[in-house]
C-alpha cells in the first residue's frame, strides 16, 4: 500500500538519515519499526546551558495517515518539568502542533522546534503551572532547581525503557 | 549561510517556538492546572493502545464544560455565604473553561471558500522550475505528471491540485507561506470586515488631523 503518506514518509526517513550530523540535539529519530513509517521515536539532548543537561528525552511519534495535512502527535514519554508539558501525560503545549501547524513541517523541524521549546519556556499557556509560576514570578533559582531535580530523576538512567 | 530551512523555503524552526495561546488573551488571574483534575470520558486505561493514547490525552469540549457547570454549582452555594472574592475566582474560573470547550474544537484557521477551491488554476507543466516540488508531497513537479495537475495559490506557491485541495478544505491560508485565501466561514468574514473598518476608520482618523492642523 504505498499511499501518499508512506511516500512522503519514506522521503522523510531517507533525509534524516543524510542530516543526521546536523542535528546536535537529537541523538535519535528514526521508525520504531523499520516497516512502520507511521510510529516514530526520537530522543532530544539537554543542552548544556539549561536545567535539562544531560538529560535524554524520549518522544513518541505518531502518524496520522492523512499527514502532512494533519499535524504528527508527540509527546515525551520520559518524565520531564517545563511549564509547557504535561508532567503525567507528556502532552506538548505548542502551536506548531495544533492550530499553526502547516504541511510545510517535517518531523525533523517539528522535533528541532520543541528541542527550542525546553531552553525557550512559554509560561503564559501552561500545562505545568508550578514551573510555570516560578516562571512569572521570575524565580529562576526556583525553576532551574526543580528543572534540575526531575531531570536528574527521571531522564539520566543508562536504561530508559 | 542559507539555512536548511530557507533552502526549502520553509519556517525555521528555531523562530517559530511560539506554543499554543488558546488562552493568552483572556486576562484572567486565575489561570489553573485543569489537567491534574479533568474528568476522563474513558477512564480505562488498559484498553488503549499507543496510538490512542495521544488522542485521549487531551480534554475535549464536554470536559471543560462538564467542568464549568460543576463550578456553577460552588458558586450558586457560594452566593449564599457572601464570600465575594471567592465568587470572583469561581466566576473567572467559569468564563475561563467554556473560553476552553469553545475553543477546543477548532483547530487552525478555517476552511477555503468553495468557490476558491472551483477556481483554482490549471498551471502548465512548462511554468514551473525543473527542480521545483510540491511541499506536501515533496515531490518533483516534473516527475510526477501522472496526477490531476498543478496549480498556484494568489501568493505564487505552486502544489499539485490532488495535495493542495485536502488542505484547502480544511484551512484558508497557504502551507507555505500562510498567506490567505477567502474563506466562506461567518466568523473569519466578519473579523476581515471588521479590520477594514478598523482600518478605514484609521485613516479617515489621519485625514481629519491633516485637514485641521
Ligand atoms: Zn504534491
Ligand atoms: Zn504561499
């Protein structure tokens, strides 16, 4: 069944296969299964200045198959404090996702934009209200503490399956 | 040095961090974690799959309002205590969870006209650059004659008719540039209607300065 989406994602899997070098952030993404294109997982990069360093996140990735019409659905699947994730569900707060998304996205930009989204916080539309709060109350020993806590907690374990 | 981004002609990524802001203009002090307590419609976790989850993870309209009314009722017992700033939160947090259910169910901007997506130009195959391809497809226009054709939006971006019209039908602007195209949605003329009036009030605004200063 090679549908449009198969097509596109096929086309997907082979350029993030070349740019794989260019992408400091992302350690992983790539299909759970080789042949199912519409289940993917990647896995972000704390980076070093934040809260997040070396931390690993694990994301779920799913296919609709009406992509790229329809935006992909992610969420962290590793544990993590931000004031736009939900802390128990992993659900992503962010535009590009839902009412902004565009066909002109790939899952490799999508992944780079929410990579962005954890050292750039949005605290004014919340799925975490308390990293949010210390947030906008400007408490960033606060925040980057708890940042820190979780990270150490839940995303530096050798084996995160 | 030209980006990836820029080489395709798409949105950074790194620009465009801006999350949801369903809620960003409702001035509200209250502004509650509604997830921690949101009733579920399915509560059965074990049936889910993986692909589900996403799905059921997020609260649909019901919820908030279902939510809203529970709130309804505190504060109908609240009224009788006269606790007034806590009528006010119960109040704010009411106006709040039904701003929600109304906007839970849209997603993006709305559909293209129909009359928009009748008239859409056939494009010759001889217009388009050799290397060009569809952004939805990704595929090279030359390449891929076999479908209905190609076409052009107002704002010069090319897509075969068969990727462009899905996403017509469901949004108003150009995937991607986000330049839009009428729409037959009440809601979207009349806000268009009402930025020209906006505007042409504006401007009758600078006319009048001019002619007494
Ligand atoms: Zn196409
Ligand atoms: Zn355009």
């Amino acid at each position: 069944m090679s549908t449009a989406v198969h097509r596109r994602m096929l086309k997907e899997y082979l350029a993030i296969q070349k740019n794989s070098a260019t992408r400091p952030h992302l350690e992983l993404l790539e299909p759970i299964q080789e042949d199912d294109l519409l289940h993917w997982q990647a896995i972000l990069l704390g980076t070093a200045d934040s809260g997040y360093e070396g931390g690993r996140f694990r994301l779920d990735i799913v296919i609709p198959t009406s992509y790229p019409i329809q935006p992909p659905t992610i969420r962290f699947l590793t544990t993590i404090c931000h004031p736009n994730v939900h802390f128990k569900t992993g659900e992503i707060c962010l535009d590009i996702l839902k009412s902004e998304w565009t066909p002109s996205w790939t899952l490799e930009s999508v992944c780079v934009a929410i990579s962005s989204l954890l050292t750039n916080p949005e605290p004014s539309s919340p799925l975490n209200c308390d990293a949010a709060n210390l947030l906008r109350c400007g408490d960033m020993a606060g925040y980057n503490s708890l940042v820190k806590m979780y990270t150490a907690l839940y995303a530096m374990d050798e084996d995160q399956e | 040095m030209a980006s990836y981004f820029d080489d395709h002609s798409l949105e950074d990524p790194y620009k465009a961090r801006r999350p949801n802001n369903n809620n960003a203009n409702s001035n509200s002090r209250f502004n509650p974690d509604l997830s921690h307590f949101m009733p579920r419609e399915d509560t059965d976790e074990t049936a889910q799959t993986p692909y589900q989850m996403g799905a059921t993870s997020m609260p649909g309209e019901g919820d908030f309002r279902r939510l809203a009314q529970l709130f309804g009722t505190f504060r109908q017992r609240e009224e009788a205590l006269g606790d007034e700033e806590h009528q006010e939160f119960l109040d704010n947090l009411i106006t709040q969870l039904m701003d929600e259910a109304g906007a839970s169910g849209k997603h993006g901007p709305p559909p293209a006209s129909k009359s928009f997506i009748r008239d859409l130009p056939f494009v010759p195959l001889k217009e388009v650059k050799r290397d060009d391809a569809c952004i939805i497809c990704n595929e090279n226009f030359q390449e891929n004659e076999s479908k209905a054709g190609i076409t052009k939006l107002p704002c010069k971006h090319f897509f075969d008719r068969d990727c462009i019209v899905p996403w017509l039908e469901l949004h108003n602007n150009c995937p991607a540039c986000r330049a839009e195209v009428p729409s037959d949605d009440p809601v979207w003329i009349k806000k268009k209607r009402d930025a020209e009036l906006a505007k042409y009030a504006a401007e009758a605004e600078v006319d009048e300065d001019w002619m007494y200063s």
